[in-house]
C-alpha cells in the first residue's frame, strides 16, 4: 500500500465517501473505516492476509478481527481528516474484499469514547494519561495507543458539580502495571473493594489487578483481566498476518469466538469479558488449552510477548432504575444484554465497543441522582444513521438536551446520564 507520508493531502467526509470504490466505508472521528462481513475467524483472516500482501513494507492498517467479520481503520484521529494515501488504501482493502466475496455493512461502525467537564484539564488529563497508559492526542483528548479502548476528551468549564459521578471506568491490568499506577500516582485505593482511584475533581477509576491463567507455567504468557488476552510483538505485516490465520484456525477449529486485533507493531488476542471461563466454551473445550496453543504458534513464528501491555476497559453506570437505564443504553447502542442471572452487563455484540455494567444507585441520594454529571459517553456514528439513533433514544425514554450542531447533539437518559452523539 502507499505510505501514507507520500501525499498527506487532507480530505473532507464528502470528498472521501464520493470518491470511487470505497462503498460501505465511512469517516467516524476524523478516520476512514470499514466493516466487511464474514462468516468466520478464517474467512476474516484470508482479507488480512490480502491487506498484509499489498502493503508493500509499511505498516498493517488498525484490523479487528471477529469471528463476524474484519473491521479496517486507515489513518488516525489526530488530524482533520483522512488523507489521500487513506483513501488509495480503502480502495485496495474493498478490491480485496470483493475479490473474496465479503461485503461492506457501514451500520456496523461506531466508536465509543468519554468526554470529561472539566475546571482543571491539565491535573485530571494527567490523571487519566497515567491511569490508563494513554497517549496525548492534542491538547484536549487522550487516546489508547493500541486503539482498542475508548478515546477520552475533556471540555473546559468554569463550574461542575462535585458530587461522585454516576459514570465511572474500570481498568483492569497486570499486577505488576497496577502497582505503577498507584506509585506514580501517589495514591492508595480506596472504596468498598479498596480499588477506586480518583482524579483532583473527584472522578473515579476502579483499577483492578489481573491474575495469571491457568498454572504457571501452562499460557504464561497470557493474563485473565477480565477477559484472558495475550500481547504480542509483530515484526512485519506478514509476521502478524500468519499469526492471526493461526489463531483463527485453531480458534474456529473449537468454536471459540476469539477477539484478533491487529496493529502496526503488535497483535491481541482477547477472549472478550468472561468468555474463557469453565462452562463458557464448547463441550470438552478448556480455554487453558486453546491459550496454549496458541502461544505455541506466537513462539513457532517468533512472536515476543508484551504481557505488561495488555488492558481491560469497561464502562460503569450508577443507575436508581437498572432495567431501564440499561434499556436505554443497549436500544441506543445496538447492544445486547448479558444473559446471566444477575449479571447487568450489556456488551457490543461484535465486541469492537466497550461493555457496560450497571450498578444500583440509592434512590435516597437525592442530590447525586439529579445532579448532571461531568463525565458523558461520546457515540461516533455514521451521518446517514444519526436520525434513527437519536429515535431509538428517545423511544427508550431519552430526551434531547442540546439540539444537534456541527456534528454534535446531546441526550440524556431516563436518569439524566448524558449521551453525545458525534458525526462526520
């Protein structure tokens, strides 16, 4: 593919989604994206390895792999907008794509992200950098440099409320990542499992140590945060395009729905919240097992471990009326509930987005429960679905609170949890 510093000529959403040969992409936060179905972790992983043919020495595009499909993302969110290099680069991806008889489905895309009301953005900024090992993305936004987790921005105002929020994130990492945290930070844990963080401004952070899987020795190079994830050095786009077609061969061998993302630099390889654990597979599958294997492969093909890297972010909603919040929020996200007795996770069902879990609140915590919170959920979606988003939120018992203008507009809840919804 061409390197994207030949002609780093910015384009417009329009000039991008009118040009020739990119039907079904779309630009969600300043970067051109795809979704192509597929009917398996290999039939994905045979349009990886196309891509990974053509890109001609340079680094892969952002390539999340599902076993549903293969989500692509050209470029970045730190400029105005896809270049023309992005542009060639989709048009190869799509060729590549028809060639194999997998089509584009743009109503699959959204980003999630978190937008913070701030007096102070420089001390909570600091914070969150730190908190979750984010990169500055200009003077205002913080971004996961694996792009796997929700982006966070921050918007100056000159007064917020100062109760606890009713919107909190969970991060779960290896021990040894946690205890760099708290250290450079300063801080001791507090709250009822002794794990919460906070921010100067009082927002929360639960900062969970994860655990090894299985006995030592068996997938050390894999760790259970959450979901069980193993981090890998790549190479070469080959490299990694190899490595997933493994993976996905022996995931797809068991009936594992394994979550494959692959960077310029280095793949994941997730088993999605919960997923590995005993009574969640197949009839006679260990996940332990499969996580072995696996590992051999990432050896066999020279692959080196980052296991220090590896990360889980999840959302947290405090909510007086659980069912109802988390009706909302899974109508107006197109996700799906948790099926388990008393678990009220809702989850994206391609399992690109972040979960959200929802928590009772006390409904005699008057001020809390009707203050306006200062952390909100961003929901990037493609201009031609925005209507019918804003429609699924108020059906849900939303209510527009800031009517839509460039490219923003703000609802809120049943509860009064702000929603923003970004385009273009």
């Amino acid at each position: 593919m061409t390197d994207r510093a030949a002609n780093g000529t910015r384009l417009t959403a329009d000039q991008f989604h009118q040009a020739p040969g990119v039907d079904g992409w779309r630009v969600l936060d300043n970067t051109a994206c795809a979704w192509f179905d597929a009917p398996s972790l290999t039939a994905g992983a045979n349009l990886v390895a196309r891509i990974a043919d053509v890109s001609d020495g340079s680094a892969l595009p952002e390539l999340d792999l599902r076993p549903g499909g293969l989500r692509v993302r050209l470029g970045g969110a730190d400029g105005p907008g896809p270049t023309e290099a992005d542009l060639r680069q989709a048009q190869v991806v799509s060729a590549a794509a028809g060639d194999l008889r997998l089509t584009a489905d743009p109503s699959a895309l959204q980003i999630i992200g978190l937008e913070f009301e701030t007096t102070n953005p420089a001390p909570v900024l600091d914070f969150w950098r730190v908190a979750l090992a984010y990169d500055p993305s200009g003077a205002d936004r913080l971004r996961d440099p694996l792009r796997r987790d929700p982006p966070i921005s921050f918007r100056r105002l000159d007064q917020v409320a100062t109760l606890r929020n009713r919107i909190h994130v969970d991060i779960v990492r290896p021990p040894e990542a946690v205890d760099s945290i708290r250290t450079t930070l300063g801080q001791e844990p507090f709250g009822v499992y002794g794990l919460t963080l906070a921010d100067v401004e009082g927002n929360e952070a639960d900062v969970v140590p994860g655990d090894p899987l299985g006995a030592a020795g068996e997938a050390d190079d894999w760790r259970v945060i959450f979901s069980a994830m193993a981090l890998y050095s790549a190479q070469s786009p080959g490299q990694a395009a190899r490595f997933a077609a493994a993976v996905a061969a022996l995931a797809d061998n068991v009936g594992v729905p394994l979550l494959i993302d692959l960077r310029p630099g280095s793949v994941t390889i997730d088993s999605g919240k919960d997923l590995w654990e005993e009574g969640m597979q197949p009839a006679g599958t260990e996940f332990v097992d499969l996580a072995r294997r696996i590992q051999s492969a990432a050896h066999d093909l020279e692959l080196s471990a980052a296991t220090a890297r590896a990360r889980f972010v999840q959302l947290g909603i405090d909510a007086d009326d659980v069912p109802a919040a988390r009706n909302f929020w899974a109508s107006v996200l197109g996700y799906q509930p948790d099926g388990r007795t008393l678990v009220t996770d809702i989850y994206d069902p391609r399992r690109l987005n972040p979960v959200i879990i929802f928590q009772d609140l006390d409904s005699a915590d008057e001020d809390r429960r009707r203050q306006r919170d200062r952390v909100h959920v961003v929901l990037w979606v493609p201009d031609d679905q925005i209507q019918a988003r804003i429609d699924a939120a108020v059906t849900a018992g939303g209510q527009v609170v800031a009517e839509g203008t460039a490219g923003r507009c703000a609802l809120s809840d049943p509860e009064g949890n702000e929603l923003v919804f970004r385009w273009g």
